[in-house]
C-alpha cells in the first residue's frame, strides 16, 4: 500500500527525463547542423577565393602577352609606337630598365676572343599579390634558354617566378643568332654571324598598381660590325651568353679554305622603350 506514491514518483521523474531529452536534443541537433552549415559557408569562402585568384593571374598572363605582343609590333621599326591599356589585376606592374644584365662574347676557340656586348637590357615584372605560387618555373613563352638560334625559338621570355615576397610574371627579351655563307666580290667565302639583340632599357622606370596605360616605341635600331680574317682553319665560333648569372651558347659552324677564313660578326640591337602614357 505505501509502493503506491513511490511508483507515482518514479513516473514522474521518468515522464520529466522524456520531457527534458526533447529539447536537449533539439539542442545537439542546432549545434551540429550550425557547425555544418559554418564549415560548407569556409569551404565555399575559400573555394570563391581561390576561383578568383586564378581568374587574376589569367588576366595578369593576358596583359603580359598584350605587352609583348605589343612589343613585337614595333621591333625593328625606328619611329614606330603602340599603345596598351594594362589592366588591374591587384597587383605591381613593374618595368625595370636597369635590370637584366647580360654579357656575349665569342671564341673560336684559337685566336678570336672578344666581347661583343656588356650592359643591362631591362625587363618587365607583373608582381602578383598572393603568397601561393601559381605555377611557379612555368614558361608561358619561350624556354629557359638566354641564348637561342633563330630557326629554334622565339627572342620573348615570358615566365612565372617566384619573387622575393610573391610570384612574378616576368618579361624578358634573349639574344637570337643567325648565319650565312656567301662569296664576295673576290670569290672569297665570308661567314657572316647576326645577333640580333632587343634592349629595353631606355624605358621608364614604372612601379605602378592599377590600370596603367602604356605607351611602347621603337627609338632606334643599331648596327655594329667586327670583321675577322684569320689565315687558319677554325672550324666553328661559339657565342656564349650570361644573363643574371645564367649561361648559354650557341655554336655556328664555320666554312674555311686552305688559305684561312674571313668571318663577320654584326651585332644589330633594336632599342624598345616602354613609357607610361598620359592621353
């Protein structure tokens, strides 16, 4: 008779536990489903983020192939300019003119030893703002050779490198050779070898963010000419490059005959300015 108001009360707490599981979890549920939803809004965040970031380097790859393009439109023709509207890409547009050092000289390996060219050429730099590198060694034109024959590559260096603080996009111009043989006037075999040289560092010096309106021209084209008459027989000529430290050589093969060989080396540089442009 007195087991009655005990089970009453075991009821009771019984039916309240039931009552306070409900809201409890209710409670786990809004936690759990508000540290889904935060984690899917980061992911998502990032995920934007990132898609931007690639959408910029596109654009800043486009306005560095722009600018060469732009570039190549004039070379080699003293007088002639282009325009370019360089577009923000959140970045640095950088042009450096005393930047770039690069250093030619040629041997036959006997006799000939000289230095044919010892200055700076200038390059252009697009600093990209973010601390990921975004295919960083990847060539978007040419290679990583700094000299290069005619028949075998583009003069243009379009490249991504990784700068002191952020990736770069860097444009940069290379030596290219080319040769003939012919016979003069006196049935003699001439070896004519032609550098061919694009220097940049009559630009302006640029440190920009934003749009940046640009202005490219061709100044003037120069020409100069060392003549060798040797009584030997070489067989061949090496150029040999170094830009900022990097090597490179081209070997041009040379025609003698018994009495020796008269070699020409024409070092033609086409100087390029680029220039900000005020309309």
């Amino acid at each position: 008779m007195n087991s009655s108001p005990l089970i009453r009360e075991l009821g009771k707490l019984y039916h309240s536990k039931k009552a306070l599981a409900i809201p409890v979890t209710f409670l786990i549920l809004f936690v759990s489903l508000l540290g889904v939803i935060s984690v899917t809004y980061y992911f998502a965040i990032e995920a934007v983020d990132a898609s931007g970031q690639s959408l910029k380097v596109s654009m800043a790859n486009q306005n560095m192939e722009s600018l060469d393009d732009a570039l190549l439109s004039v070379m080699w023709q003293p007088g002639s300019s282009q325009t370019l509207q360089f577009q923000d890409c959140g970045g640095t547009l950088r042009i450096q003119p005393s930047a770039n050092s690069l250093l030619i000289n040629i041997t036959d390996g006997i006799n000939i030893t000289s230095t044919v060219f010892n200055a700076t050429i200038g390059q252009a730099i697009y600093e990209l703002p973010y601390s990921q590198s975004p295919e960083t060694g990847l060539f978007l034109k040419g290679d990583s050779r700094v000299i290069v024959d005619q028949d075998s590559s583009t003069t243009t260096q379009l490249s991504i490198q990784m700068g002191p603080e952020h990736p770069e996009i860097l444009l940069c111009y290379r030596p290219v050779t080319s040769s003939t043989v012919y016979e003069n006037e006196e049935n003699t075999t001439v070896n004519e070898i032609r550098l061919y040289l694009v220097n940049l560092n009559s630009s302006q010096d640029i440190e920009l963010m934003g749009n940046v309106p640009l202005e490219i021209s061709c100044t003037t084209v120069q020409e100069t000419l060392a003549n060798y008459n040797v009584s030997y027989q070489p067989s061949s000529l090496t150029i040999n490059a170094n830009m900022n430290g990097t090597q490179g050589q081209v070997t041009v093969p040379i025609s003698s005959t018994v009495n020796g060989a008269i070699i020409d080396v024409e070092l033609i540089v086409c100087d390029v300015a680029i220039e900000r442009w005020v309309m």
